[in-house]
C-alpha cells in the first residue's frame, strides 16, 4: 500500500511544481505587459523627466538669485545718483 500512496504524493507533487513554474511564467508575462502599457501611457502624457526638471529647477534658481543681486545693485545705483542729484530726487 504504499508504494501506490508515494506515488500519488510524487505526481501531485510534480503538478504542484509544474503549476508554480507555470504561475511564474504568467506572473512574468503580465508584468511585461503592464510594464509595456504603463510605459506607453506614459509617454502619451508628455509628462518631465525627473532630471529634466530637477535641472531646469536649478537653472530657475540660479536666474532667482541673480535677479536678486542685480535688483540690490540697482537699487544701490538709484541711491547713490539720488544723492547726487542736486535735489536728492531720484529721476
């Protein structure tokens, strides 16, 4: 009687390892899938690239702070010829 009962247990377990590679192999190719969908629906949407915006992000920075030093320097300018203007009105 056991030889019978051991072989059973052998086949279900080679069916269970047979429906594991087989789940896998499906598990892979859904990701696949939805990889290559996700992808495209992306690409649709013309959205920035992380790096893209992180640089256009600093280039707007930079500009930021410039702006601020010119601003200081030209108010700097405007006071000095407002001193020197013979009515201290600045034109």
């Amino acid at each position: 009687m056991t030889e019978p009962r051991g072989r059973v247990f052998d086949e279900i377990g080679r069916l269970m390892t047979d429906a594991a590679g087989a789940a896998s192999g499906v598990r892979r190719e859904v990701e696949t899938i939805v990889r290559a969908q996700a992808n495209r629906i992306l690409s649709e949407l013309d959205l920035v690239r992380r790096d893209e915006f992180e640089a256009v992000r600093a280039m707007a920075e930079k500009a930021r702070l410039e702006n601020e030093r010119l601003e200081a320097r030209l108010e700097a300018l405007e006071a000095k010829l407002g001193a020197a203007s013979p009515d201290g009105a600045a034109s």
